[in-house]
C-alpha cells in the first residue's frame, strides 16, 4: 500500500499527483521517509546553490552600490570644492568692488569739498577786496573832509586877523585924526593970545576931550581883540567838531578776514580681503566603503547549508542501510 508524506495510505487523487520515480519507489516498497529525506537533501542543495547565488550577486550589488556611493561622493566632494572656490572668487571681487565704490564715493566727496572750499576762497577774497576798497575810500573821505576842515579853518582864522588889522588900522588912523585935530585946537588956542585960568581951561578941556577920544579908541580895540580871540577859540572848537564827526563817519580797519576752514579728506573704508583657501576649507576627501567578496559570499552560502544536507544524507543512508 502506497502511503503519503503523513504515513497515512494514499488516496487515488494523491497516486495521480505523485511523480513517475515518487510511484516506483513506493511501489518498490521504499518507505516514504526515505523519500521525503532525499527530497530533503535535494531541496537543501538547490537552497544552497541559490542562497550562494543570491549571495555572490547581493555581494557585488552591494560593491556596485559602494562604487556608486563613492562616484557619488567623489562628485560632490568636487563639487563642494568648486563652489567653495567659486564663493571665494565671489567674495574677492566682491571685496574689490565694496573697496572701489567707497573709494569713488570719498574721491566724488572730496571733489565737491574742494569745489566748495574754492567758491568759499572766492567769496571770501571778494568780501576782502570790497572792505578794503571801502577803507580805503573812508580814508579817503577822512582826508579830504579834515582837509577841508583845515581849509575852512584857516580861511576863518584869517579872516578874523584881517579884520583885528582893519580895526587896528582904522583906530591907528582914527588915533592920528584926534591927534592932529587937538593939536591943531592947541595952535587955534595960542593964536588967540589968551593968558590966564580961561586959556587954561580951554587947553585943559582939548587935552581932555583928546584923552577921552584916545582912550574910547584903545577900548574898542582892545574889544576888537578880545572878539577876535574868542572868534578865533569858536573856530578851533567848531573844527575839533568837525574832525570828529568825520572820524565817526570813518570806517574802522576790517583787518583780514577768517579763512574759510580747509576740507579734510573723506575717510576711506578698510576693507578684507577674504582668507585664502586652505585645504581645511575643503575638508577630507570621501572614502570608499568596505567591499564584499562575491565568492567569499557564494562560500559562505554553501558553508552554512552544507551541514544541513549532510546530515539529511547520512539520515537517508541510515534509514536506507536499515530497510
């Protein structure tokens, strides 16, 4: 009787499921644990073998993979590096164009700092120029009306000594007219051949009337002189006034004005330039990962299956020997 894999006898739908070489054995009186061991140790052989195959090529999958991992790598460290480079060319001119900006902005300050300091020197020496020629006109101005003053002075003064000569002349004359007419009243009194106190009171009345006349003349030419002194003192004072009102009307010295303050140069910006490249900047270069050996991995595979199916061989053989 034909039995299954369970040890339980087979069915008719079981027989027809069964292999040619399954129903020789079965019905050479095999024992189907004998069977299911050969089986056993065939299924672990083609298990090995795949397993050793999946092995060996999930081995050199993984060294593909590490390859790839390492071009990868490599790249991007390459890439890295050149962006890296491509900043620092960045940042270098970038420096230069900050550096080249701030120093036409300080040139173009500097320009207009100049251009004003010059139009303020301008300024400066026409305001000179118009206070100096001012002075010099006011001293002008000062001369002449001091001048004139003077003139006018003069003129008066002279004027005032011309007429004390006048009055002087005239009392002179005047003086010589009283003379002559009392001498000539002394002669008129002789000729009358009067003797006595009546010839002496007549001569005594001409002296008088002649010292009286004299006397009336030297008074008023003494009040001619005074007047003329006092006329003289006005003309001196009304002069002193005049000279000082034309020095209050004189302009005072302007001196030299201030200089306008000199522009000083426009700071300029330090900048740095960026630290060079080092090879630290970079970092260290990628490394590939460790490889597998396929065959290694294929052995491996047989290594850990070889027992199992050596032990289902001799479990077999057993069980065979035995039968």
């Amino acid at each position: 009787m034909m039995m299954n894999d369970f040890g339980v006898p087979a069915n008719e739908h079981e027989m027809s499921m069964m292999k040619p070489h399954e129903k020789v054995m079965a019905e050479s009186g095999v024992e189907n644990g004998i069977l299911g061991t050969i089986i056993s140790v065939g299924a672990g052989l083609i298990g090995a073998n795949k397993s050793a195959k999946a092995a060996k090529k999930n081995a050199q999958k993984q060294n593909e993979a590490t390859e790839r991992q390492f071009e990868y790598d490599t790249k991007a460290y390459n890439m890295k590096i050149d962006q890296l480079k491509a900043e620092h060319a960045f940042r270098v001119k970038e420096t230069a164009t900050k550096r080249a900006n701030d120093e036409n902005a300080a040139a173009y300050q500097d320009a207009i700092n100049a251009s004003n300091y010059a139009h303020q020197l301008m300024i400066r020496q026409r305001e000179q120029d118009s206070l100096d020629a001012q002075y010099e006109k006011s001293n002008k101005l000062y001369a002449f009306k001091t001048g004139y003053n003077e003139q006018v002075a003069a003129k008066a003064e002279q004027d005032e000594w011309r007429k004390l000569d006048e009055i002087n002349t005239e009392a002179a004359f005047d003086a010589q007219e009283q003379r002559l007419k009392h001498l000539q009243e002394e002669g008129e009194i002789r000729a009358l051949g009067q003797a006595g106190r009546s010839a002496g009171k007549r001569h005594q009345s001409a002296a008088a009337n002649f010292g009286f006349t004299v006397a009336a003349i030297n008074e008023g030419l003494a009040s001619a002189g005074r007047a003329a002194q006092s006329a003289l003192q006005d003309i001196k004072s009304d002069k002193f006034s005049a000279d000082l009102a034309a020095w209050a009307e004189k302009m005072a010295d302007p001196g030299e004005l201030p200089m306008p303050i000199q522009p000083i140069q426009s700071p300029r910006t330090i900048y740095e330039d960026p630290a060079p490249l080092m090879d630290f900047h970079f970092g260290p270069p990628p490394v590939k990962g460790a490889m597998m050996s396929a065959s290694a991995a294929s052995s491996a595979a047989w290594g850990s299956a070889i027992p199992s199916i050596v032990s289902g061989g001799m479990k077999a053989y057993d069980m065979f020997d035995k039968n």
